[in-house]
C-alpha cells in the first residue's frame, strides 16, 4: 500500500477526530471508528507497532498505560486560573467540558514568549510528551516544562490533551472498553491481510444507488432520520449519466452504471479526448483514484447545465457519452463537464468501508482548487443539514430552479457496490407524482405494429367548439394483461377496429407522424388518469396510467394549459409553518397528545383500559384532489391518521368520486363509513375534528366503529343503503378500475 502523500496527523487533527467521535450517535459509532482507525492507518507514512501502542494508550486499552495513573494534581493546578470561580473536582473523573474549556482559555492568556525552535506538534511527539509526563519520577518543573507546548494547540486540541492526562477519554465515546479493543484489533489484522486493498481500480464496479423517499413527515421521521440520523448531508441530483472514472497513472477507463466501458469516447489515457481535460486537474499526489460522479452536458452559451434530452442553446439535443473533444472549437454551443461526488479508491486503499463523512474529506483534497471550473469538473456541494424545515427549504429551492431533485445520504454511510437499501441511508427526493397529482386526458390514437398495441397517444384539450385534441404524450401499455384488452376492447366497441394513420380534423397535426399509429374513432375515446415526471419539449415526461375514468366525459379532460401548467404543480414549494424548535414533536405527536385533541364522544375508541386498541381514527382518502397534502399533514396534528390504502383497520374513507373503483370496493366491504372530503375542508378551516353533515354521506355502515354523524341516534339517517350502493353504477365499462401494480409510485394494496 502506498501512502497518499508525506503527511501525519497532527494532533490538533487527531483530537478533531476524538471530537467527532464523541458526537457520533450510538447506531452509527462503530464504522465510525473503524473509519477513524483507517484513516489513521491511511495517513500513517510509516505504521508500527509504536503507534499501535499509542492509540491503545489514549484508549486505556493496554494494561501498562501510563494514562491509568492518576494525573499529580499540582499539574493539574498550575494550568488553572486562580481567579476562575468554578473548582476542580477531588475526583478527576468528575471533570466536565467545562473544566477543559476553561483549562484551554487560561493557556491561551498566559502571555508566554513563542517556544523558539517551534514545537513538534505531532500526533506522535504530542502523546510522547503526554506520557513523560505521567512518569512518578519527573519533577514538577519538569513536568512544566515538558507541556509548555500546550498553548501552541488549538482550544479542541487543549481539551483532549488534559482528557487523555486524566483518563477520561473512554467516557466520551459511545462503546466500552472491550469493544474498544476489538475495534483496535479488527484494524490491526485487516492491514496486515491486506484487506480492502486494490479491489476496485481497474474493472467496473456497479455503483450504490439511491431508494426512493417524499417530503411526507412520516417518510422523514421513518426513513430519512431513522437510517441517516439527525444530521445528514444534502446534494442536487444532477440529470446527467452516472459514471465511475478509474485513473490509472496517466491511463484511464470509464465505466457506465451497467459497467460499459466508454473509454474509447472519453479517453484511454491523459492525452485523449475528456481525460486529457480532467487529467492536469489533479495534484501530484494522486497517482490511482476511482471517482463516482455524473457526466453532464454544459452550455457554453447559457452557461449552464443542460438536462438529458433537453434542448440546448442551439436548439439541439445533444448525447453527453457521444461528444467528442476533439472536435471541439469556439463554435460548438456545448461541451462535456463532470460532476465528482465520491471516491472509492486512492493510491492502492479502497475507500468502500470508510464513512461518506470521512470520503468527502478525502475527496476535497484530491484537485487543485485554482483549477476547478463548472465547465470541466466541480465536486458537488454537500450541506449538512439537521433540521426539517432545512430539508425543505432546500428541497424548495431545486424545484425552483427546475433540477431533477434531491439527494439526501447519511454522513456514516458505507459504499456498498450495486446496493440500494434504505438501510444504506442514501435517499432521493423528487417531485411527487402519485395520485395526487395526475392529468385526465383521452386515448385518441394507438400506435400498432402487426397487430400488437406498442403505447397509447394521449391527447389534452384545445377547444370544445370546434372540437379539437392536441397530442401530448405517448404511453406505454405496461399493464396488467386483463386489463390491457378491456382498455383494447373498449377504445374498439361498436366499430371493432381503428382507424387509419391519416390525421383526423378533432386531432391537431403533429410536427411528426408515425407510421405505426392508428388513430381512434371519436366515439371510442376513452379518458384515462395520466401521471407523469413531467413535461419535455410540451410533451408529457414517463407517462403512465393510473386508471380508466368511465365516469368522465371526454369534454371535461385537462386542457392543454392544464398539462403546461402540470409541472409546476409537480414541483410546486412545500408549505409548512412547522419551526425548528422540535422537529420530532412537531412532525409526530405522540398517541397520547394525540387521543387528548379529539373530543372523547369522537374517539373510536374509549379510553376504558380493556378497549382492544388505542388508536386513533384511521382515514383513508381515495381520490381526494380538492385537500392537498400539507393540509392532510395539518389534519394529522388534529389527531387523524392516514393510510394510503383501504384496510380492515381503517375507520373511516374519504373521497371527491364516489364512484371511483376503489370507493365501491370499500363499500363492498361494508366495513367503515364513506364521507366526502368536504367534512376535511371544514375541519380544516374550524381546525378541529367536526361531525359530518348528512349531505356529506356517500354510505353508512352497520359494521363501522366510528361514527361521527349529527345527532345520528334521533335521525336513523341511512343516506345510501348497502345494496343500492353496490348496485349503482355496476357497469364495469362505466366506473373505473385501476392500474399501476407495476408502478414502484403506487404501493400494493392489502
């Protein structure tokens, strides 16, 4: 193994690392560690036993410690202020962070005349002098004389000293001693089996990739700060193509995330193509790395990046794997840049199991800052964040400025090739596109090839008089078989086939026909629910259908402004009026606090101690579009629970479309009430629980355990009965049914 360069840790460096140890939470202390014992494996330039010795000194593992004695308290009073109001404790176990602090404050008063030659400040020097010393035989001025460097150290540097000096560093971290020592002794068999070592550089390797999360509190709470902890770093997800870069000397290989090898379009070595531009960006040092990042276009023009599939400044769309350098001049719009946000190996030490946290510090070190440019190479910018409305105050601000999304990863987070997990604690966040946030449009055309249905053209509407379709997207039939062909069926009733190529008057023209498309008779137009990533050049981003909406006339689809105006609902800010002051209390409360919001005649359960259950009411919304999300997060302080999905603990559903396909499966069910989301919007604006109206009854259960109807013992109100509610609307052909199991958007029902 080579060393990165002649560098050793400092102690002022080595007592950073105490420092972030200490602060490490318990879930996460143990790669900490182990990251912290490779790095200072990494940076040795000659690792021995000495310094084996010296790690267990600082540690209290070896039994001949010269730190398990007791510090002379005369050395311990002569860096004390006599001024200071605050004592020493008789016990030096009792000493706290702020006894050091003061320690360290009164040093740095002391006027003292600069220590001429300067002192070693060393790692090594640093804990030779700590363990002089401890020496019973050193006299008291000797001892002074031998920490007169001491004033030399920074504050945090001061602090872990006098921890070492009194034993009270094992304190501060987040494992015992036993643990400790196995830590230590992992370390040490791992560098001699040479584990870890030259495994990466070289072939290609999958990369770790992202799980997929929302700005839902819960999604928060359960994910984000359950696998990432209270801090985490925060990036921009760049829409470029993801890449590892393996720098081999001056020879060079670029491997795609599917592990294809584009080195003979980048570059085989620093004198070719994209590796020459990159090639001089790093320092001297830096003989072998592998970097993980994303390959993007830049516009020289514009002075930006430009998105995959995007148009650039000349009108263009231009292929980031297929730009050649060497054919580049002053007039060419566009050019190759690349967007570095990992290291996986240096020098001959795969990085895989150090931390992200200990990663990126590595990685800032690898350039020459002068020479990064966002038009050639430039690290992403990691923020850390500990708060919620940190997290969406930047997740707000990329959807303003149009990026793809978001990238939450945890600071402790191993790289873990070809992983996605959520345990892995790396988290993307984009738009939301579930239901909530969908598009009505009709099947107006279908593009066929020997007789085989190959996607559905979906149209949007220009005008009622005349009539008139404007195509914006085309979808793919990855559906359910069964429900593929009564989708067929029904786009060919009555006429039993379509139409030909030629553009009918109700469709305005594409700029482009297919051959392959059949256009749809005008009384055979179906409406579906349409959900997509967004909008591309006016045309709808990975569309797919949610459902068949038998219950919509063709004339009250979305209109084409409706599908312009799509993305910006797509990506519209998140509101909130949560503060920073709790982020837990505030996202969720705890089952108690919630159980005292509702008034006690509301509850579905009593609070008698024998009641089977405790929880709150339980509502599930079916295509409730009129209460958006941040609203339902305001209903949930109220004291209501929502679930996605209609199951036996549901206690009450709630929807805009009562005829939707779900609604009459919970009615079949005959389990819970069925209400319309208007009594939401009442709660909201009353901001409390209320009863329901009559009018916002859409069925009434025997079977329900929650009720919530006005005066509903005196009145015997039976809106809607059981079988008049499966009765209505039966006709397949004119409700609705759902597609999507095959969506990862769009969770199983149970």
């Amino acid at each position: 193994m080579s060393t990165y360069h002649d560098h050793r840790w400092t102690f002022s460096e080595f007592a950073g690392h105490l420092k972030r140890l200490s602060e490490t939470p318990r879930p996460f202390f143990e790669v900490a560690f182990k990251t912290f014992l490779a790095e200072f494996t990494f940076y040795a330039v000659d690792i021995n036993d000495t310094l084996d010795n010296h790690l267990k000194d600082v540690f209290q593992i070896s039994i001949n410690s010269p730190f398990a004695g007791a510090l002379p308290e005369a050395i311990l009073q002569a860096h004390w202020d006599k001024d200071e109001v605050m004592s020493l404790p008789n016990d030096l176990s009792k000493l706290s962070d702020s006894h050091f602090a003061t320690i360290s404050a009164y040093l740095h008063r002391i006027d003292t005349k600069p220590i001429v030659p300067p002192p070693d400040l060393s790692f090594e020097a640093v804990i030779r002098n700590l363990e002089a010393v401890m020496n019973p035989s050193l006299s008291l001025s000797d001892a002074l004389e031998t920490l007169k460097f001491l004033p030399s150290l920074d504050d945090n540097a001061i602090h872990w000293a006098f921890r070492i000096l009194t034993n009270n560093v094992l304190k501060e971290m987040k494992a015992d001693r036993p643990k400790i020592s196995d830590y230590l002794s992992y370390e040490v068999i791992r560098r001699r089996s040479k584990q870890n070592y030259d495994d990466v550089i070289g072939s290609p390797q999958a990369p770790m990739l992202l799980t997929k999360t929302s700005t839902n509190p819960n999604d928060y709470v359960d994910k984000i700060r359950k696998y990432c902890g209270d801090a985490f770093y925060m990036e921009t997800k760049y829409d470029g193509e993801r890449l590892h870069v393996h720098k081999m000397r001056n020879h060079y290989k670029f491997f795609s995330r599917k592990g294809i090898d584009y080195s003979h379009k980048l570059g085989t070595d620093s004198s070719k193509e994209f590796a020459a531009k990159i090639n001089g960006l790093f320092i001297d040092q830096v003989t072998h790395v592998v970097l993980d990042c994303e390959l993007l276009v830049w516009d020289r023009v514009t002075k930006k990046l430009v998105g995959k599939n995007e148009k650039a400044s000349d009108g263009k769309i231009y292929d980031v794997k297929n730009l050649l350098e060497s054919r580049d001049d002053d007039t060419v719009a566009v050019n190759r840049t690349l967007c570095v946000f990992d290291v996986l190996h240096l020098n001959g030490t795969d990085l895989l199991e150090w931390t992200l946290e200990a990663r990126i510090r590595l990685l800032k070190s690898l350039f020459k800052p002068e020479a990064l440019t966002a038009d050639t190479l430039f690290l992403t910018e990691h923020t850390l964040t500990t708060k919620r409305q940190q997290f969406l105050d930047y997740y707000n601000n990329a959807m303003k400025e149009r990026l793809e999304g978001v990238v939450v990863k945890s600071l402790y987070s191993t790289y873990r090739i070809g992983s996605r997990a959520q345990q892995n604690g790396w988290f993307k966040v984009k738009p939301d596109y579930s239901a909530s946030n969908t598009l009505d449009l009709a099947i107006v055309a279908v593009r066929e090839k020997n007789t085989r249905i190959l996607a559905f053209e979906v149209a949007a509407l220009v005008s009622k008089n005349p009539l008139l379709f404007k195509i914006v997207g085309s979808v793919t039939p990855f559906i359910k078989r069964l429900d593929k062909q009564r989708l067929i069926g029904l786009l060919k009733r009555e006429t039993g086939d379509f139409l030909d190529n030629r553009c009918p008057d109700w469709v305005q023209r594409p700029l482009t026909m297919d051959k392959n498309i059949r256009f749809v008779h005008l009384k055979c137009i179906e409406v579906v629910e349409v959900r997509a990533s967004g909008l591309m050049r006016g045309s709808l981003r990975f569309p797919s259908i949610v459902c068949v909406r038998g219950d919509k006339e063709v004339l009250d689809i979305d209109t084409v402004k409706d599908v312009e105006e799509y993305e910006d609902n797509l990506r519209k800010a998140i509101e909130t009026n949560r503060t920073d002051e709790s982020d837990t209390t505030t996202i969720r409360l705890s089952r108690k606090r919630r159980l005292e919001t509702i008034p006690s005649q509301f509850r579905k359960y009593d609070n008698d101690p024998q009641s089977q259950s405790p929880d709150v009411p339980v509502v599930c919304p079916i295509n409730v579009t009129t209460v958006s999300r941040a609203q339902m997060e305001e209903l949930s302080q109220l004291g209501l629970s929502f679930c996605p999905n209609f199951t036996k603990t549901t206690s009450v559903v709630v929807t805009d479309q009562p005829n939707a396909f779900k609604v009459k499966s919970a009615i079949n069910q005959n389990l819970c009430h069925v209400i319309r989301a208007d009594w939401l919007k009442r709660c909201i604006d009353e901001a409390a629980i209320v009863e329901w109206k009559e009018r916002e009854v859409i069925f009434s259960s025997d079977n329900a355990t929650f009720n919530l109807l006005e005066d509903v013992r005196e009145k015997d109100y039976q809106p809607f009965s059981f079988d008049e509610a499966v009765e209505a609307d039966s006709d397949v052909s004119e409700g609705e049914f759902n597609f999507g199991d095959e969506l990862d958007e769009v969770p199983a029902e149970e």
